[in-house]
C-alpha cells in the first residue's frame, strides 16, 4: 500500500471555498480504482496550510489517477486556491 501526503499552501481567504471544492470533489477522488481513503487535514496554527491524505492499493494506481482527466480537471481548479508552492510524498507504509 502506498500513503500519499500532499501539503498545500492555500489563500487564507480561499480557505473555506477551497475546503468546498475539496468534499464536493472527494468522492471523484475515492472512487478511482486502487484508491482506498482520501482526507483533508488542517494544519492547527494557521488557516492556510492544508494536508490531503491518501491511501493506494498501488503506486501505478497513484500513477493513473496522477495522470487522468478527473485528476488535471481538480488540479487544476485546486492551483487557483494556492498562495505557495505544493509539495508531495509517496509513502510506503511499513506497520499498523
């Protein structure tokens, strides 16, 4: 199993319309083959820094969501929420 963790920089007076746009798109985003749970974290102190969480049955699952329409059409409405750049790890989870 792969852990996706994808840390994002968002306008922090975007911050609620990004969190709307994130669970009305979340059930795109689980559904697609191999992908088995997607969450979005807020970090504590701040408004603005923002986690999704995601769990893969494989890495070439990650790898066709990454590279799919229903992918490129949220990334790219996610982008315009950004005031930083993303950053991205892949993770393989090594104990329960």
């Amino acid at each position: 199993m792969l852990v996706r963790i994808v840390k994002l920089h968002i306008d922090e007076k975007k911050s609620k319309e990004f969190e709307a746009f994130f669970n009305q798109n979340k059930s795109k985003i689980i559904s697609f083959k191999g992908c088995l749970h997607v969450e979005l974290l807020r970090e504590n102190e701040t408004n603005s820094i923002y986690f999704t969480y995601s769990h893969w049955k494989h890495n070439s699952n990650l790898g066709n969501y990454r590279t799919s329409k229903v992918f490129g059409d949220i990334w790219e409405k996610t982008k315009t929420y950004f005031n930083g750049k993303p950053e991205a790890w892949s993770l393989t989870k090594m104990s329960q």
